[in-house]
C-alpha cells in the first residue's frame, strides 16, 4: 500500500512567522540567493551562503543550516541550478531533492519556492516534487520508523492565494498515483505474480473504474496465444486485466495498453546473468502505470472514456516454456514464429493491442511498456522513446510529457526495417532479423497490431527504474510515464 502523503497547504505569512522544522530557501548555481533565502540567512547571522561548504547551488543540492533562537529548527538551502535555465521542472526538482533529503528527520516544512517563478504551474510542480520526494518503498520493513513529515507549506504571494488549492489537489492526484506505480515496480517478484497484479487492480482502484479478468482458461477461449505463450513457463499462469473508466458524457475515448512481465528471466533464451536482472521484476512498469493512471481518472473527472488492458505473465524457463523456433498465434489470427523468448513483450502486447481496436469506438491507443534495452542504450536512463503512426497523438504526448517534467524522445518506425520481420514459417517473427535498431523493430512489431488506428507506444525501459536518488525519485521503481498520461488524458478531455 502506497504510503500516506504529507499535508500541503499554501500561505502568504512572511518566512519569520513560520514555525516549521526546517524552512527550505533556493539559491542559484554560483551561490546567488534566490526569494527567501537572503533574509533566513540574515536571520542565522550570515551575510552570504557559506563559503566553506561544498555547496554551490546546483540543481538539487541541499545544505542544512543550524537555527538556534529561530523559529525554524534548521535552514534548509537548495540549489536551483542555473538562473537562465528556469523552468518548472527545474522547480519540481528542487523540491524534490529537498524534501527527499529532509522527509525521514522532520515532520514540518516550509518553503520560498514558489516565490522564484510565481504562477500557478509553479504552486503545481513544487507541490508535485515535494510530495514525490517525501516517499519510500517499506512495504517489506514494517518495523522501519516511517518518513516524519507530515505538513508542508508553500509560501506564495497573495495573487495565487486562493486558486492555488485546486493546484495543490492535482498536484497530489499525481503523486499519489506515480507512487502506486512506484510501489508495483519495486515490490519483489516473488510478491507480485500476474495474479498479483489483479488483485492489486481491484484492491486499489476506485469503484468507479471497471475491473474484469480474464483467466488462463479464459484466455484459451478468447485466443490470446501471446499472453498464454509466454506464461507457459511460469508456475504462475498468464491473466490479463482489463479496466474501464467512463465519464457522464465522454469527449472521447482511448485506449492504454501496458506490458505486465511481472519477471523476465528471458526465458529459453535465458537473459545472461547482470545487474540488470533484478531490475527485471520491474518488467511490468509498463502495466504498473496503466493501473496507477485508472487510480487518479475518477478524482481528476477526466472527460475521456479510457480502456485499459494489462498483459500480466511471468517469463520463466519452467519444463512447458515456449521454445526459441515456436509459432503461436495472437489475437487478431497473426501467427508468430518466436525467434527469441527474450523478446516477449510485443507477444504479450500483441494480444492486448488486438483487443483494443476491436474497439471501432477507440480513437487513440497507447501502450507502456519496458520492450528493449536498446532503447535505454540510445537514450540512457532519463528519457523514454516514443514511437507513433500518427502526428497529432505524437505532439500531444511530447505536450503532456514536457508539462509533466517527463522526457519522450521521438524515434522512427522506418519502413525500409519492416522487412526483417518476415518468416519463413509464419506471418511475422518476433525479432527482426539484422540485429539493428532493436527500439525500431520493437516497434514495428507492435504496430503490426493496431489495424492503422493511431497509435504510440512508450519504450520506458531506461527511465522505469533508477538506481542512484535523484531529485524528487528514490532509486529504484520511478513510476515513469503516470503524469505523462494524466496530463495527456486531463488535457484531451477539455
Ligand atoms: N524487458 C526486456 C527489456 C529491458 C531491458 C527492459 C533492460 C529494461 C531494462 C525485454 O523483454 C527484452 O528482453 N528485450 C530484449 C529484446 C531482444 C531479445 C530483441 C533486449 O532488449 O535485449
Ligand atoms: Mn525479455
Ligand atoms: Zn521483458
């Protein structure tokens, strides 16, 4: 269960008369004092950040400063980074990195943030960091003193005073969700089988989004030879979850799609043993972010209708695994030789793209899914690719994705490739022969399945799972791609 959220709520009091645990103030890259922070320093006796500190005000650096005989227990400074470079995002960040920093030794904060950039973005993407950053993964240490705060205080000026609220509310929609995601990912694979994952759905969604599974069995009956291919393997039987979301009167309505691999050990085609393994019980980040979004819809009174389909299996290398050279056939009656059982996304994806535009009411379809490493190769840890057939959904998630702080990068679905995906023995293969440009050919499969409704496909595999803190993420599950949907769906719906 995700954990509680702190408290936030928005003041116009002058920093002296804030009684908080620590008063978080921003300073620029060089030591340039940012609103707030010269007059907590005056008040600590300093006439300019300290010089002997490491401190330099990079982005996301923090820098506690004993109080004594202020009303504040300690000064917190944190590095904006460059003045010229001010953005939201660099905002989000910031109080991220401070309230990661400060969440286990205090249980109030208060900060001059917002006061840098006034403007409601900003009351949104403070409190969005701030509350992002005040969370852990302890569900396997209930022992563990929990994270301390509970009460953060955005000083703005008067002007965003009273419609700062409703900024406050989406602010923790989001967060909340993104760490429902975040948990799902973290959470060990021996916790969190496909079935796991249902219940997961039904647990934590809201009564009014629809949840119904489809069993093994059921799956037999409703051909989805992808889905039941790759949980062959597995002690644990495939299932796939679909969810529903419908306003009074939708505008629209769309379709997301994740991958749910809740491990990947690569099957057969057995993954070599790395570090990267274990990151493989994330496999279903893709999943975890479909069902973090359905979360938030209801309370964000989204005007879209949403479908959602989670591909749940576990890819094991049990005695009845699927074999390198098999062919199977998807949902939609394409048969598929299986090249590589590494490469077993797009087959459980396959299935659930089909059934999403069966749907002739659908008009957009988007899935989520950690599908290469190549991806994380090209674009490193911070950005996911996007892939797209169509223009207008493409700018509409690049949109979404930069006011959510998220970074997609557009790469090609190049024609000329499509070519490596012909078999001798079936329709298609899953590989790709040619050994190149493995996010491409990842997508090119997929698209093989969406019957030329637009459509996108985020590979996450680099930014779904972190191992280092950085800003307003812990290490580990980041619960990539949960804002960049909300926003996409808040904005279709207006
Ligand atoms: N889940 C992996 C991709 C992955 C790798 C995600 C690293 C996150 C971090 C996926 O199922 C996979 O194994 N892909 C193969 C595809 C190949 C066999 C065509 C890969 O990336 O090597
Ligand atoms: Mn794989
Ligand atoms: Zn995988």
């Amino acid at each position: 269960m995700p954990s509680r959220l702190p408290a936030v709520h928005v003041t116009t009091d002058g920093v002296d008369e804030l009684d908080v645990d620590a008063l978080v103030v921003p300073v620029f890259r060089g030591a340039i004092e940012a609103p707030g922070a010269e007059q907590a320093l005056r008040a600590l006796g300093l006439d300019e950040v300290p010089r002997d500190a490491s401190f330099r005000g990079r982005l996301g650096e923090v820098l506690d400063l004993a109080a004594p005989g202020q009303p504040w227990g300690r000064v917190t400074l944190v590095g904006l980074g460059r003045m010229d470079e001010l953005s939201p995002e660099q905002l989000r960040r910031a109080a991220g990195a401070a309230v990661r920093h400060l969440a286990p030794k205090c249980r109030t904060l208060a900060t001059t943030l917002v006061l840098v950039r006034p403007g409601l973005e900003t009351v949104r993407a403070v409190a969005e960091g701030a509350l992002l950053g005040a969370y852990r993964y302890d569900d396997c240490r209930p022992e563990r003193d929990p994270l301390r705060l509970d009460d953060l205080t955005l000083v703005v000026p008067s002007s965003l005073a009273e419609d700062a609220g409703r900024q406050l509310e989406l602010a923790r929609l989001h967060a909340e969700a993104q760490n429902i995601a975040r948990d799902l990912v973290t959470t060990p694979p021996n916790l969190l089988g496909p079935a796991d994952m249902a219940e997961q759905a039904r647990a934590l969604l809201p009564d009014a989004v629809e949840v119904e599974v489809w069993d093994e069995e059921r799956l037999v009956e409703e051909r989805c030879g992808g889905l039941l291919a790759v949980g062959r393997g597995s002690s644990r039987p495939p299932c796939l979850v679909q969810l529903r979301y419908r306003p009074e009167s939708p505008v629209a309505k769309v379709a997301l799609v994740g991958k749910g691999i809740t491990f990947d050990t690569g099957g057969i085609s057995l993954k070599r043993p790395s570090p990267i393994m274990e990151a493989m019980k994330g496999d279903m980040g893709g999943a975890g972010a479909v069902l973090a979004v359905f979360a938030a819809l209801p309370e964000l009174d989204v005007q879209v209708e949403v479908v959602g389909y989670l591909c749940l299996a576990e890819n094991m290398i049990g005695g009845d695994a699927q074999r390198p050279s098999d062919v199977i056939r998807i949902r939609n009656g394409t048969t598929v030789e299986v090249m590589n059982t590494d490469a077993e996304g797009r087959l459980v994806l396959a299935d659930g793209l089909s059934l999403a535009v069966e749907d002739d009411d659908v008009e957009a379809v988007v899935d989520v899914a950690t599908l290469t490493g190549a991806v994380a190769r090209a674009l490193g840890k911070r950005a996911a690719g996007v892939f797209a057939n169509d223009d207008d959904l493409l700018r509409q998630l690049l949109t979404a994705a930069e006011s959510a702080g998220e970074t997609l990068w557009h790469l090609p679905l190049w024609e000329e490739l499509r070519d490596n995906l012909e078999s001798e023995v079936a329709d298609l293969e899953n590989l790709g022969r040619g050994d190149e440009a493995g996010a491409t050919m990842g997508g090119l499969f997929l698209r093989e399945f969406v019957a030329e409704r637009p459509w996108a496909h985020l590979d996450i595999a680099g930014p779904f799972w972190q191992d280092a803190d950085r800003y307003h993420n812990p290490r580990h599950g980041t619960g990539f791609a949960v804002r960049t949907l909300l926003r996409w769906l808040e904005l279709a719906g207006r």
